[in-house]
C-alpha cells in the first residue's frame, strides 16, 4: 500500500494551534522587540511556527496495509509507529471548532495500552468526508476478513442499527453535582492570583463597591452570599460544558459495532469492536446520587478506565436511564444493574466504623490531652469534634450499605464506596485470573479481597471484604471450573 500523507489544509490548522500554545513565548518576543524598537523577534518566532507546522506536513505520512498500519513521523529524528490491525480496539474521531470549520476531522487508534509520547497513532488532521470510511476499515478484521455478505447470490441486509439512548436536555440538571463548575472557577481564581491580575480586579471600582455593601450586612451574611454566588456562577458554567460537551449525544448498536458521538461544537465519534466489550460501570458519586443520577462507562478490553471520556456511554443522567441502558448494553445481565447485592456481613460493617472512627478518635485523644494539661480549649472544638464523629459513622454505614456482590454463571456483579460509588457488571468470561488476598489485619478479622483480573477496564475489580470462606466460591460461581487448579484444597 502506498503511503499517504494528511490534508493541505491541516497548514492552517496547526499555525493557528501552536500559535495558541506558545502564546506565552509570542507576549515576551513582542516585549522585548517593542522595548528595543526592532520587531524581528516577533517575526522570527511567527516564522518559526509556521516553518514547523511545514515540516510537520511533509514528514507526516501513513499507510493501512493488510497486516499492520504505519504511521512515519519526525522532523530531525525519524520515527515509525506499526501496530498490528488485530491490536486496534478502538477508533476515536475528534473535530474542534478550527477542525469543523475547515471540515477537517483528528481520527486517533487505540490499542489498549498506555501509549507515550509520540506513540500515539494519531492523524491530524484529515478530511472529514473521508474519515468515516477510514473508521470502519481500521475496525475491520483484516487477518481474518469477514466473509461477504451474501447467502446463495442474495446480498443480505445489512444488520440494523439499535439506538441505545440520546440525550436528553433536561438531563443538564445534574451538570452542577459533577463539580466540574467549581473546578473551572478554582482554576480562574488561581490564574488571576499567579498572573497578578486579582489585585487588579479585586480594586476595580465595581467589586470595592460590591465589597463594602455585602461586608455591611454583617460576617455570616457576607460568607452566605459568597458561597451563594459561588455555587450559582459554577453551576452555569457546568451547565454550559455538558450542554456544549454531551450535547447531541447519541448511542448505537449495530451488533458489530458500539458508537458513542456528541458534542456541538467540538465533536467527538468514538467506535468500539463490540465483541471486546466485556461489561459496564455505573458511577454514582454522592452528590449525583443525593440528586438521582448516575454515569455510565463501557467496560471494554483494551479501553483504559483510567481516562473517563475514553470510555464513556452516558454523562450525568437520570438512574432510571443509565441502568436501562446498560440493560439494553447487556441483555445478558438485564437485572444487574438493579438487584439487590450479597451483603458482606458485620466484620465488613465493623472495619469500616473502625477505620472512619480512628482519626476522630485520634482527634478528640489530642483535644483531651490539650484540656487535661491546663490549656483553654475552644467549646465549638467539642462540638466540632462531635460533628466529626458523626459524619464519620455515617460514611462508614453509607460504605457498607453499598459493599456487596452477585455472582451468576458467567457473571460477577460488584460494588462499592460512598464519595465514589461504583457498581460494575463484569463478564467472567473474560477473567484471566481470580486472586484471594488477605492484609495482616483482615486476616485477622477473617476476611479477604477477591480479585478478577482481566484485560478491559481498570484491570482488575474487587469484591471487598468478603469472608474468606465465601471467596473461593463466588470465583466458582461466577465461573465453573476457575478453582479446579487449587484441587479442591484452598
């Protein structure tokens, strides 16, 4: 095959990024030019981008052979990435604003493994209208090509295309519980304070003014409405993200293949091999939770969990959506999502109180230390310490209510945490190891972690605090045989 090279068009793409990225370099070459009055720093430096970008295009070139696909990179050191079309788990199509506009789309491969600098297979940029072509031939088995689709001469129908779910607007309510706005207005703050600039606004006219009415209506009310303020401004912006990230979102099964596309103006297509798809997470943190959402991502082999997006179904949407949508994902496990789990037991219950308690315990021994030796000691301290007694009962007792297990034939159902919780359903069949473990302390207690490894996902999911009695056998349940090495003695 011969090789090929990017569009012409990507020249006016990564001008334009680079630019964007080395604006910090841009600012100071144009200090130092207007202070010597020659300005040539700030042409070179605009040369240089753009000579780069050049060379980028006439050093970047890529060919899909019948065994591997190659991409040839480097301008002053040459580099080769070849990965064997059985190792592609995944196609991942992007278009940014820039992209869009030029009709231009960035189409990446995943393999499943961590890739590092400059051994991502990454085509940036190509033209749009040929990329979703490119995506199903890079998918395609091409080893061991499919056989045609014909039956006795009659070219058979295609299979048909299965909407799993699409988004809905109103799911945008559950945007200001991901926190996503609190971490976008944590990180302006602290721009404004390293780049000097939140002096600067902090004596403007208007938040002075602002400043001295709010301060007058007294200490608690000033702190209400700046947490009130707080919580509006990143509630909207979290509200915008996931309208312009998750907007148009869309879920397709075809039976062959898993696609996941959103997003207005920046988009995003990502393509799984739906064979490789070996079960699903729902995310349940306690703030989503306390509002009756949930998330949910694919567990799929060769599709790190590590990355959030790159394994994403659904975003922030209503219970009832993401555990119907993983049945409709799963009909194997319709009910999984659901069920009611195995429940661990009170040694379980007991170690999460004791491990909740210990710091507070720790606390209050100092806090009673500080009294018992003649100093004054605060009274908000005592209640404080109360209050931090009770909040930790309550999260161990929320932990445990979620720690729990199902296991079937074929299947192992398995939760846990409160802050994050998570429930996953993982096909055993794709378990390539099952693992007791026991610490010092939980053999004490008599109980153990059981580990299924396995190549999706994470790489392993566990089933906490079992009684190591049971552990063995819910590894037997979930599937027959997995003990046989152990000969019956364990």
């Amino acid at each position: 095959m011969p090789w090929s090279r990017l569009d012409r068009r990507m020249l006016l793409v990564h001008p334009v990024t680079e630019v964007v990225r080395l604006l910090p370099v841009l600012v100071v070459s144009l200090v130092v030019g207007s202070t010597s009055g020659n300005h040539l720093w700030s042409a070179i430096v605009l040369a240089v981008v753009v000579a780069a970008a050049i060379a980028r295009w006439v050093t970047t070139s890529y060919r899909l052979g019948p065994v591997h696909v190659q991409l040839r990179t480097g301008v002053l050191q040459k580099k080769v990435l070849s990965i064997p079309r059985g190792r592609i788990r995944s196609v991942d199509v992007q278009a940014k604003p820039l992209h869009r506009l030029l009709g231009l789309a960035v189409l990446t491969v995943g393999t499943g493994q961590h890739a590092g600098k400059g051994e991502t297979f990454e085509l940036n940029a190509l033209d749009a209208r040929v990329v979703p072509a490119l995506r199903e031939e890079l998918l395609a088995t091409a080893v061991a090509p499919l056989p045609d689709s014909v039956d006795g001469g009659a070219v058979l129908p295609a299979p048909p295309v299965r909407e799993l779910a699409r988004v809905d607007p109103a799911w945008v309510r559950y945007a200001p519980f991901t926190l996503t706005g609190l971490a976008v207005v944590g990180a302006a703050a602290g721009l404004l304070g390293q780049s000097g600039a939140a002096g600067a606004v902090a004596s403007s006219a208007v938040v002075d003014d602002t400043y001295r009415r709010v301060v007058s209506l007294g200490v608690s009310a000033a702190v209400a409405i700046a947490v009130v303020a707080v919580l509006v401004v990143s509630s909207a912006i979290a509200a915008v993200r996931y309208l312009l990230v998750y907007g148009n979102l869309r879920v397709t099964d075809d039976g062959e293949r898993l696609r996941v596309e959103h997003g207005v103006v920046s988009t995003r297509h990502t393509s799984y091999d739906r064979a490789r798809l070996r079960g699903a997470s729902i995310r349940r943190p306690l703030l989503l939770r306390l509002a009756g959402g949930a998330s949910l991502d694919a567990v799929m082999t060769g599709v790190s969990a590590s990355e959030h997006e790159s394994s994403l179904i659904l975003p922030p949407a209503p219970r009832s959506a993401v555990t119907s949508t993983a049945a409709t994902l799963l009909p194997e496990a319709a009910d999984a999502a659901t069920l009611p789990l195995v429940a661990h037991g009170p040694i379980a219950r007991r170690r999460r109180l004791t491990r909740a308690l210990l710091p507070v315990a720790a606390i209050a021994a100092a806090t009673v230390g500080w009294a018992v030796s003649g100093r004054p000691v605060p009274g908000w301290t005592w209640i404080a310490v109360g209050f931090l007694a009770v909040a930790a009962i309550a999260l161990a007792l929320d932990r445990y209510a979620a720690l729990g297990h199902r296991a079937h034939p074929g299947l192992l159902v398995t939760e846990h945490g409160s802050l994050d919780r998570r429930r996953v359903v993982l096909d055993a069949r794709g378990v390539v190891a099952w693992t007791v473990r026991q610490t010092f302390f939980q053999r004490r207690a008599g109980v153990a972690t059981l580990v299924a490894a396995t190549a999706a996902g994470t790489g392993a999911y566990r089933v906490l605090d079992v009684p190591v009695d049971r552990a063995w056998a819910i590894a037997e349940t979930a599937a027959p045989g997995a003990t046989d090495v152990w000969g019956g003695d364990r």
